[in-house]
C-alpha cells in the first residue's frame, strides 16, 4: 500500500465533498453537486481498494467499484441501494439533459452519499487533516 496514494483519494474526495457542499448551501446547479457526490464515493470506494493493496478498476460505475470490494467486506452490502441510487445519476450527469435534475434529488443523493461515507470512513485509516490553502 502506498500511504502518499491513499492519503490523495481521500484529500480529492475530500474536495468533492466540500464542492458539493457549498452548491448545496448557495442554491447552485444540483446536477454539478450531484456529480461531485459521485466523484467522491468514487474516490473513497477506490481509496478503500488501494488501501486494501489491490488495483482498482478504471470505471467511474460506484456498482463496479463496489463488487469488487463485496467478496471481500461483505458488510459493504449495506449500502448497496444507496451506490446504485447515486450510480444511477452517473449517464445523467456526464452527458446533456443533466439540467433536469431537480434539487430534491440533490438532496436524496446528499443522504446517499453520507451513508456510503460513513461505512467507508469506518474500514479507512485516518488521515491528517486538510491543510487550508
């Protein structure tokens, strides 16, 4: 495992989470912050692989990610619904039509992804906190 690595998975999941914070509180696009809750699951589910010393896939499909991990953390299933809720977005955000999105869905998808946080976070060593730039 290389320490350096992991620790950026979570610093860059980190900035999508805080992204996707502040068009949440400022009322911006939700297709965007949707998007940004995405990369971060993203980043953390590969953050955990990595963590694990294994490859990770080169996918931005949650679902895939996820399988990867269920043989080995079946616990992991517990959030199952919410990866394929968020995932779902995915076709969504990364093409037209992605202005659509209503700000309910933001809303959903922020409880999706607090809830994959923190299983997550809980097979995840710490890391040191963010410095402030």
């Amino acid at each position: 495992m290389n320490e350096v690595e992991v620790n950026q998975w979570r610093f860059l999941a980190g900035l999508d989470e805080d992204t996707a914070r502040l068009i949440r509180e400022h009322s911006g696009h939700p297709e965007i912050g949707i998007y940004h809750l995405h990369q971060a699951a993203e980043k953390l589910l590969k953050e955990l692989i990595i963590s694990r010393g294994a490859n990770i896939e080169k996918t931005h499909y949650l679902d895939a990610i996820h399988s990867t991990l269920l043989a080995e953390i079946p616990d992991l299933n517990a959030i199952t619904r919410d990866i394929v809720a968020l995932d779902r977005y995915l076709p969504r955000l990364r093409y037209p039509h992605g202005s659509n999105i209503a700000n309910a869905d933001f809303i959903s998808c922020f409880e999706y992804y607090e809830r994959i946080k923190a299983l997550l976070t809980g097979y995840l060593e710490p890391t040191p906190p963010r410095s402030e730039a």
